[in-house]
C-alpha cells in the first residue's frame, strides 16, 4: 500500500501532496538555508523518487545560486522548496504531519549556529502559560489553514 503525504503554506493559497516512500529527511545549517528559512537551520525532506503534485495553487520562485532556486507562497511567504538540479525538498513544517519526517542527516554545519545543539536545555513553556503576560493569546483566533485538505480556502466567515 503507497502511503500518501499532504501540505500546504500557512496561508492555505498552496498544497500538494506525495505519494510514496519518503526517505530523505534532513537539517541544513548553511547561512543561505538559514536566510531561507528566517531560521537556525532548514529541515527539509527529499520527495526524489516519489510521485510529487501540488492540488493547489502556484508557488513562487526565487533563485538563491546558480544551481538551486527556492519557493514560497507570494501570498504568506512560507518556504516551500529547495530545488536542486538532483531534485526537490519539500519544508518538513510545510506538511500536515512535520513529526512524520524526523531529520536522519545535518548538512552544512560549518554554518551551524554553536547554541542550536542546547536548545533541548532550555526552559519549555506552553502556549497558555504565557497568558499573564500577552492576554491576547487567550483570544487568539487562527487564521492559518487546518492540517488536512478542504475543498476551498479560506472558509467564508475569513473571507
């Protein structure tokens, strides 16, 4: 049985889904991931060798070297792609379940940021806890589209 993968942006403009065995999950700390990405690092997952579609929408493109160019959605800016002449990533974040893909492999770390390997170290708060200090949060309604595929984007109340 094929397992089949779905994501999209934030926004909800872009989706698409894979189908196939997905075996390629990795980190990149090199400064032009890190750009990329507004981030650390990149976690990124190879979809070679699996069949590939986007359901939704069109990314844009930005070419970041010679040899690879970058997409993201125009509309909320989250990174899509690193395309590559050896083929595609797709943004762990960018699919509905990122937990399925744990990175295997780093690349780049002569770009890696030395604290990023203590982060596990560091206090964890929940969302909630932080209520006291930004009441909004309590009233914080999502805009970002669901983990799961809708037949349209954004629902009408949103529109």
């Amino acid at each position: 049985m094929t397992k089949t993968y779905t994501g999209g942006c934030q926004c909800g403009a872009i989706r698409f889904r894979v189908s196939g065995k997905i075996k390629d999950s990795s980190i990149c700390h090199c400064r032009m991931c890190q750009k990329a990405f507004g981030a650390y690092y990149a976690p990124l997952v190879s979809v070679r060798g699996a069949d590939f579609e986007w359901t939704r929408g069109e990314r844009k493109r930005f070419r970041s070297s010679n040899f690879v160019e970058r997409g993201f959605c125009g509309d909320c800016g989250t990174p899509l792609t690193y395309e590559a002449p050896d083929g595609m990533a797709i943004a762990a974040g960018a699919f509905d379940d990122p937990s399925a893909f744990p990175p295997m492999v780093q690349f780049g770390i002569e770009g890696k940021i030395d604290f990023v390997d203590h982060l596990h170290e560091l206090p964890g708060h929940r969302t909630e806890e932080d209520a006291q200090a930004a009441p909004f949060l309590l009233e914080l309604v999502s805009h970002q589209h669901p983990d799961h595929e809708t037949r349209a984007w954004p629902p009408k109340e949103l529109r």
